[in-house]
C-alpha cells in the first residue's frame, strides 16, 4: 500500500499511526491467512468506505476495516511456501515429491530463530495439500528423512521443535551421544537398539561397542524400573553386541573369505558359550517369571513384550525348555491375542521344517539334524507341530473354551492359503456359538465405549455367518446359491443362534437386523424372530412403582457389576479342574452363568418397557392403577384388594398387579359393577361395592 493511502487511512483512524509498516504490506495481489477464512488475496483499497478488500478461499470479496486486518491477519511474504504453491502448485509439489527434508528445511531457513514447533510446521504444510490423507501420507514420508538429515534436529517429544544446527550431526552421532547422556535405562535399551541396527557401517559406533555392552548390562541388573520384558529385551539387545564383538574379533583372525566363513562355524557355538556366561540371562527371565506365576507368568511376559520381539521370544522358548516348547507354545496361543496370535501360529508350523536359529545361527534339538535320540525325546507322540495346532483347536472348540482373540484369528484366517485346510474342520456353527458367547462376554466386562473387535468383524464380514452355519467357506463375497457341508447347522439351530444373537449385549439393534438378514438367508424361517421381535417392541407399556422399578435397577447393576463377572471366573476356575465332560463343576457353573444371562435379558427388555406411575393420581369413579376395591364375593364374603403396578404383587397383603386376570376384570368398571371370571376352568363372580385411591 502505498504512502498516500496509508497516510488517508491514518488520518480516519489516527490509532494506526504505529502501524505504519504493517499497512505497507496491505497492498493488492499480496497474500495474508485468517484464522477462520484462509488464504486470502488483497484485491484493493476502497477510500469511500474505509475497506480493504480481499478474495478469501471462503469469503470471496470481503471487505475488512484496516484496524482489523492488522489484529486478524498473518501476513505473507512472496517467497512465503503457501503462496509460492498458490501461484505455481506443480513446481512447488515436484520440490517436495523430489525431496521431502530439502523442502522442509527451506522452511527452516525463513523461520525466527531457524526454528518452528511442530504445530506451526504442520500448519503450514496441511494448506498445501487438498486432503487429509495426501498430507499424512507425505509427512510420514518426510519425517523419516528429517530424522535421517544431520542439518536438522527432529523433535523428541511433542513439545520439542524442528531446529537447523549450528553444526551438522549425523544421526548415528547423534544417538551415540544421546546414549551416554541419557540415565533412564528404558531409554538407553532403545538408544542401544537403534545404535546396534546402524553399528555395521559406522566405525565410531563399532568401537564403542564393548562400552555399551557394558553400561547395558549394569542398567539391566541395577535398575528398577524395568519390568521383566524391558529386561529380556534388553538383554537380547547386549546379546546382539556381544555377538557383534565376537564376530567381529574371528573374522579379523583370517583375510581368506572361505577360512573366514568355516572358523565362524566353528565359532558359533564359543559365541553363545559366551552370550550364556553374561548375567542377567534371557532364560533367568523365564524362569522367574515361571516361578512367580506357574500358570500365567510366561503368558503376562508375552502380552508385555514389542511385537518385533514375538518370534524371539518364541526361539527363546525352544532353546530353553527343549522337552516341553511345543506344549508352552500351545498354552501361550491359547491365551494370545492380535499379532502374537499370528506369530505363534506360524513359528509352529515353520518348525516343522526349520533347521536353525535365525537369532544365534545355532540349531535346536527339536530340529531335522538333532540327534536321534533327542528327537526320539520330543516326538514320541508323532505329531508335527501344524497337526498340534490343528488338534488343539479343535479340543478347544470342542470344549467352548476359545479366547475371542483366536476365534478372531481362526475366522480371518479361514480362506487363506496358508491356514484354510488346516482351519476348514473348525468353520462350522460350533464356532459360530463361541463366538457369539465371546462377544457377550466382552461386552459384559469392558468399557462402553470400546468398540468390540470380534462383533464388528462379525457385522462387517458379509459371508461369515453364512460360513459358520453351512459348515462351509463360501468364495462369493455375495452368496446366490448357499451350499452346505456335511455339518451345517438344522433349521432349529439355526434360529437358536438367532436368538442368541437377538439377546447379545454386543450389538445395536440396526446391527443385529443386518445381521439376522444373513440368518434369514441361511433359513428362511428365522423371519418369524424379526416379527416377533418388531411385535415385542409394540407391546404396551409397564405401568410400575418407582420403589419396584429401582429394585429391579439395583438387581440388575447386581449381575452386571458382580455376579456375572464371577460366574466367568468361576467357569475359568472350573475348567482347571480337567476333562469338561467328566467336569461336574464346570457345567454347573455354565448352567449358573446362562441362568444369570437370561435373567440379565428380562431385566433389561421389562425395564426398557416400564414407566413409573403416581398411585395418588389413581381415579376415584372408576377402578385404575392405584385404586383400592372392595369386592363381594358370590356367597357375600367381602374383601379388601390393592390394585398396583406390574412388579408389585404381594398376596399376603392383598396387593395385586394390574396384569392379574382379576384387575384386569374390573379395570374402568365403576361401584355396583358385576365382574364374571374364568381362571383356569374356575369361574367366579365378583361385584364392586365400593374403590378409594391407595396409599402407602
């Protein structure tokens, strides 16, 4: 803007005065962002009304007064990014396809101080792309380069910014130094982690090595706020350096490559010999962690433990218990859950033809060249490890004892190529029970807000249902022809399970028809349900007390909050105890848990139903809730009734239920008024001498 209308502007406001600078700036075709409108461009000024115009992307042509625009308004140099990609977007997204760190660090360069927080950087770069996804999808990209530029510094933390160094470091230096910086020992096992992954191709790292072993051993042992699977990973990443050491040590023994390669197989075994010899030991983690809980401990330390390290852990395990590994794997697939589920599965079957560690390049006594009388030792029952897995559940199905994380697998994996033909005996509507038992079960004891894995698979996965119930995976994602196997579900199993599902905590009521539709189709029959479910909906209200309503409240909260949380338990407890078929505690305890299922399912339908009534607003002319009946009987015997809500029935006080067949008889009859009832082939006849409103 130039000085004349800055000087008319002053003048109509002589506030601005100290402005001066800024308004110079406010010239047509420069840029400026608004916090609520966007990108903006400075059209003109208009002298008559005292307005500048700007064209935002959300207001176009909007008039501003000048005092405004210098509170509301960042203003935007040419050279700014936002407005270099608004007058030339190809060339400014060649710039950050080609180099993502480049781009961003030319933003650095224009920033106070060659520094920006991470929120003012993602400001900026989110107005250059259209959508959400296209900008994540970049910036991950970037931040990975960023971490990897020693021009720039990448946040550690949320609060930390973007800076350009003083002095270029690279990012091994960077972690070296940080490293011996750092005291928190959680820290330095990941510092340590990410320095052995880089220690092949940096000599200042290489040498160091023998310093970290060290330092890392002593945080291990001495530190107490490690848990056992802090520990155990820590000590697998020592173990790295040591090997790294050693290795490193034999094969400057010989400059001959195939010398080279034939003492390292010699070595091998002296490596590990000396890997053992280092305390704390990964095995000594295992063994206390058996020892302090015999029959979770293996399985608390699996569930704590990254998901980089599952395979590991499971390697571990072979090493360490040679005659029982098969049988503590099983037990910890049992209890598993999202990957690690996937990850015992698949060790297990690789073991059938594995040959070797991949961690210590060792071979283990289970494998193909051990010798005969090991593996005499540890295949006596003639199974492979994929026919254990297999029958194992199969057993667990059998037995309803299926964890909802490996029905989740099982149900995933049923049309994979790897799995199908070892998971097709287990696609039948067994599963399809347990399944729906696992939801209701989770339903009960998590959050309400937690959205249930197994239930949105169910709802979401199109021919599931009809899979489970026709004892066949079905190819078609859009079932026309429903073929069914040997053992597909009867009719009337088939609308049991229907049922089950109408009674499952674990879904809406939008959820639950979709899905019932999948049952419809399987057997046509099932329709009847959603009639009579629609009927049920339609029935007229309960008129009840309010002192019955919240017995039946609190009753409820009762099996919610603690009587079904330790019926589970007691079925968990129960199945301890052995063979479920010959387990009469276990199916008492089932029996228990259904009765309390059921009872939790009437509660809720009558309390969805019921509406509190006032008695004292009762009619006096005609009889109604609330009132009080005097009835003669034929032989001229009188008596006295209380007609109430629905739940508030007690004979031994004469109080009735508007619901009996009696007060439903005389209900809006009048004093004088005759009744004639039939109760089961009794007929009697009653008349009203005279009614009067209850009270308590």
């Amino acid at each position: 803007m130039n000085s004349k209308l800055i000087d008319l502007i002053i003048k109509k406001n002589p506030k601005l005065a100290a402005n001066a600078k800024k308004l110079e700036l406010l010239k047509p075709e420069s840029y400026c962002i608004h916090s609520s409108w966007g990108l903006g461009k400075i059209l003109s000024y208009d002298e008559v009304n005292n307005r500048i115009v700007i064209d935002f992307d959300e207001k176009k042509s909007h008039s501003m007064d000048p005092s405004f625009c210098i509170d509301k308004l960042t203003l935007l140099d040419d050279d700014d990014v936002v407005v270099m990609h608004r007058k030339d977007a190809k060339a400014v997204e060649e710039s950050m396809k080609k180099s993502p760190a480049d781009f961003v660090f030319n933003i650095l360069t224009k920033c106070k101080d060659l520094t920006i927080s991470q929120i003012e950087l993602e400001t900026i770069l989110k107005r250059l792309f259209e959508d959400e996804k296209s900008y994540k999808n970049w910036w991950k990209t970037a931040k990975k380069d960023l971490e990897r530029d020693p021009r720039v510094s990448s946040p550690k933390k949320k609060s930390d910014p973007y800076f350009i160094r003083a002095e270029e470091l690279t990012p091994e230096r960077e972690a070296l130094s940080e490293y011996f910086l750092y005291r928190d020992p959680k820290k330095k096992i990941e510092l340590a982690e990410k320095l052995h992954a880089i220690a092949e191709n940096v000599s200042e790292i290489a040498e160091s090595l023998p310093t970290i072993r060290d330092e890392l051993t002593k945080s291990i042992q001495e530190a107490r706020g490690l848990t056992q699977a802090d520990r155990l990973r820590g000590i697998w990443v020592r173990n790295d350096f040591i090997r790294h050491i050693e290795r490193d040590s034999a094969e400057k023994i010989t400059e001959d490559a195939e010398n080279r390669k034939a003492l390292l197989a010699k070595q091998a075994k002296t490596i590990e010999d000396k890997v053992e010899d280092v305390k704390p030991r990964s095995k000594d983690i295992l063994a206390d962690a058996r020892e302090k809980d015999p029959k979770n401990g293996l399985n608390e330390l699996a569930r704590h433990l990254q998901p980089s390290y599952y395979e590991r852990f499971l390697d571990l395990l072979t090493r360490t218990y040679e005659d029982e590994w098969r049988d503590i794997i099983i037990d910890l697939l049992r209890n598993s859950e999202g990957r690690f589920t996937n990850e015992c599965v698949n060790f297990l079957i690789a073991k059938d033809s594995q040959k070797e560690s991949k961690f210590t390049g060792q071979t283990t006594n289970y494998e193909s060249n051990a010798e005969p009388t090991q593996r005499r030792k540890l295949d006596t029952d003639g199974k492979t490890c994929s026919q254990l897995v297999h029958e194992s559940l199969l057993k667990w199905l059998d037995e309803q004892t299926l964890h909802g994380p490996v029905i989740l697998w099982i149900v995933k994996n049923r049309s994979t190529e790897k799995f199908k033909d070892m998971l097709k005996d287990l696609i039948n509507h067994k599963l399809l029970t347990v399944l729906l038992s696992a939801i209701d079960d989770e339903a009960l004891l998590s959050d309400s807000n937690r959205k249930i894995v197994l239930a949105e698979t169910l709802s979401e996965d199109r021919t599931l249902v009809i899979d489970l119930l026709a004892d066949h995976v079905h190819e078609e994602k859009s079932i026309h022809a429903i073929k069914k196997g040997a053992g597909a579900a009867s009719d009337e199993t088939a609308r049991d399970l229907a049922q089950t599902l109408l009674l499952n905590q674990g879904f809406e009521d939008l959820t639950k028809k979709s899905i019932l539709a999948r049952f419809i189709k399987y057997s046509p029959g099932i329709q009847e349900l959603v009639s009579n479910s629609s009927k049920d909906k339609e029935v007229e209200t309960l008129y009840v007390s309010s002192e019955s309503m919240q017995l039946r409240r609190d009753e409820l909260e009762e099996i919610i909050k603690n009587k079904q949380p330790a019926s589970k338990k007691a079925i968990e407890d129960a199945r301890e105890l052995g063979d479920l078929r010959e387990n009469a505690e276990y199916k008492m305890a089932r029996e228990f848990d259904e009765m309390l299922s059921a009872r939790r399912s009437e509660l809720e339908r009558d309390l969805s139903m019921a509406e509190v009534i006032d008695f004292s607003n009762a009619p006096t002319d005609v009889v109604g809730i609330g009132s009080v009946v005097e009835l003669e009987t034929e032989k001229g015997e009188k008596v006295v009734y209380s007609i109430l809500g629905a739940w508030d029935s007690n004979t031994e006080k004469n109080i009735f239920s508007y619901k009996t067949p009696l007060a439903q008889a005389i209900l809006d009859k009048k004093a004088g008024d005759s009744v004639e009832i039939n109760i089961e082939g009794h007929k009697s006849k009653w008349t009203i001498c005279s009614l009067s409103r209850y009270v308590k």
